[in-house]
C-alpha cells in the first residue's frame, strides 16, 4: 500500500466542491425546445465555444456546471438518482473509472464507440474518450544533451537524478499517472519509485506549465508533464528551447490520457446526450482541440497539429484506463 508519506507527497485534494445545483437541476428551456445538462471538468474557456456552436448546430440548450472533474465525480455520487447531469465530461481518464465503477453510466451506441480505438474507451462501452495527452519529460536540449535522457520514467528515481526533476504532485495528471504505474507495478515498486523522487529531492511545482518555466530558466533539468503544454508554450514564444522526450513504447512513462465523455443512466435527455458525445468526436470539434490545445485527436483522419508525429507513433496503450477510478476511488 502507497504509505502516508507518499500520499503527503502527492497531496491528493479529496475536498468536494460547494457547487450549489439547484438552479441546473430546476432550469428549463423558455422555448419549450429540447435542453441539456453537462457537467464539465474541461475549463469553459475551453468548452464554451463549442456548447455554443452545438447549441447552434442542434437546436439543443445546453447547461453546463464547470468545476473540476474529481469533484463533479464526487457530487454525482452524493446526488445519486437526483443529479441534473445528462452528460460527464472529464478531464482525465480517472474520474471517469471512478463513476464507471459505481455504475451510473448507460451504454454508448456503437456507432459513437467505434469511431475511437478500443484502447480509449471504457471496456464497458459505457464512455468514451475525447481526445489523448501523453505524458512526457520536458527538457532543454541547450543544456541537456539527447544521450543522457532516461530510457524510462523510472529511471528519474536513481541517484543520477538528483535535484534535476520536478513533478506536480497535486495535479490530475500526475495522480492518474500514479495510480497507473500502481496498476502496472503494484504498490510495493510504486512506493520504492515514490521514495527515490523524495530521496533524490524531487522539485514540486503546483501546474505543468511552472514545471516547463523552471526547466527554460535552468532550475531543474527535467520534468514530468504532458504533452501538449510545452507544444503550446512553443507556439506562443517562438524562442522557447524547451522539447518533449517521449518514453518507448510500452514504458511506464509512455502512458496516454484520455479526456472522455458519458451519458449518465438517469439522464432526461438520452438521445440529446448522445447526440452531443457525438459531437465531440466529430472531424471539426477533432480538429478544434487538435489546434486550440495540441492535444492527439482520437477519430482517425484527423491529424495532430503542430508537425506532431500520430499518437500511435509517440506512445503506447498501457493499461484499460477504466481501472485508474478504482485506484482513485479513494482519494477523488
């Protein structure tokens, strides 16, 4: 079992959001016209957009509550049978299992799941993911040179890494790439790579992006990440030296997450849910999140943006994602 030290070290937030939803749960459409209820662990300056253009393109109102996935997981689970919530988005892989485990979700018509490959979507064929990140080590190639990059995450725990690493150990991310390698390793080797980082003087940072700063500024040499963030630093400062290493396949470090979406069992709407899950797997929403957050698309024939190799290419499916809720079940 991961020890409390490691679990002071991670810094898990188990405190559910105050979010009142009375106001989602008594709300109705004007118009008389169909409605929805989402419940969104992507940010709405991300989201909001295209709620917006499938309000437009579906003739669908749409309520949307914004907060952070754990938490909206957690709150479904208190609401039970009462939740207002048509849909779950999450941002992450993990409190998608989590629900899955409790068994709220109803299953997604086949011609929503087969447009995403088996190994990101539930085994259940209960949710679906949306789009993929990787997680990576970013490093400066001026400072770093190629050949003394780890052959695998876990070499980040020996002592050539010493005071060179930073993490962020209360980030979703990290957390489900924890459970993961619980899942892959089991807790005993887990706890042994969670001890190294601790004993090697790990760096801890509250985001990925102040992890990627720190690596240009020379503080730390390495750190664990996704993907996506440094490539959008990189389109935004033309002058950012910092790249992403991306572990061989089949590597505890080469693990994908996936952003997903499911319709809940009580839902009023089922076929405007449906409707809208459908919706993000469709070329121009791929597209959108492929050239809006350089995360991989997931709906084949559509490519990474920024001259990105495919996700096949960089990383490998390492485990049914569907199993890092029951890791996080206790700690969402």
């Amino acid at each position: 079992m991961v020890t409390m030290r490691s679990a002071r070290f991670l810094g898990v937030c188990a405190v559910v959001s105050s979010v009142t939803v009375g106001a989602l749960a008594s709300c109705s459409d004007d118009d008389g016209g169909p409605e929805l209820t989402v419940y969104s662990g992507r940010s709405e300056e991300l989201v909001a957009p295209l709620i917006e253009t499938f309000e437009q393109e579906s003739g669908i109102d749409v309520e949307v509550l914004y907060s952070d996935s754990a938490d909206l997981a957690r709150q479904i689970e208190q609401e039970g049978d009462k939740t207002p919530a048509d849909v779950f988005y999450s941002q992450g892989p993990g409190a998608l299992g989590f629900l899955d485990d409790l068994g709220v979700f109803q299953p997604l018509p086949d011609d929503i799941l087969n447009q995403v490959d088996a190994g990101y979507r539930s085994d259940q064929g209960d949710w679906v993911g949306v789009s993929g990140r990787v997680r990576v080590l970013v490093y400066d190639p001026a400072r770093t040179p190629e050949a003394s990059l780890p052959a695998s995450v876990l070499d980040l725990a020996s002592a050539d890494f010493e005071g060179r690493v930073g993490v962020a150990p209360t980030n979703a991310s990290f957390q489900d790439f924890i459970s993961f390698l619980r899942i892959d390793l089991g807790d005993d080797r887990t706890q042994l790579f969670l001890n190294g980082l601790v004993d090697n003087g790990v760096r801890t940072y509250p985001n990925n992006l102040s992890i990627i700063e720190a690596v240009g500024r020379g503080e730390i040499d390495y750190g664990l990440v996704n993907h996506y963030y440094n490539e959008e630093l990189r389109a935004q400062d033309g002058s950012l030296t910092t790249e992403n290493h991306y572990f061989p396949s089949g590597d505890p470090g080469s693990l994908v997450l996936v952003s997903g979406a499911a319709v809940l069992q009580t839902a009023d709407d089922v076929d405007e849910a449906q409707q809208f899950v459908n919706f993000l797997l469709t070329t121009s929403t791929q597209e959108y999140f492929a050239n809006e957050t350089f995360e991989f698309p997931l709906v084949a024939g559509v490519s990474p943006a920024g001259g990105q190799a495919p996700l096949d290419q960089v990383a490998s499916i390492t485990t049914d994602l569907t199993l890092l809720g029951q890791r996080l079940g206790s700690t969402i």
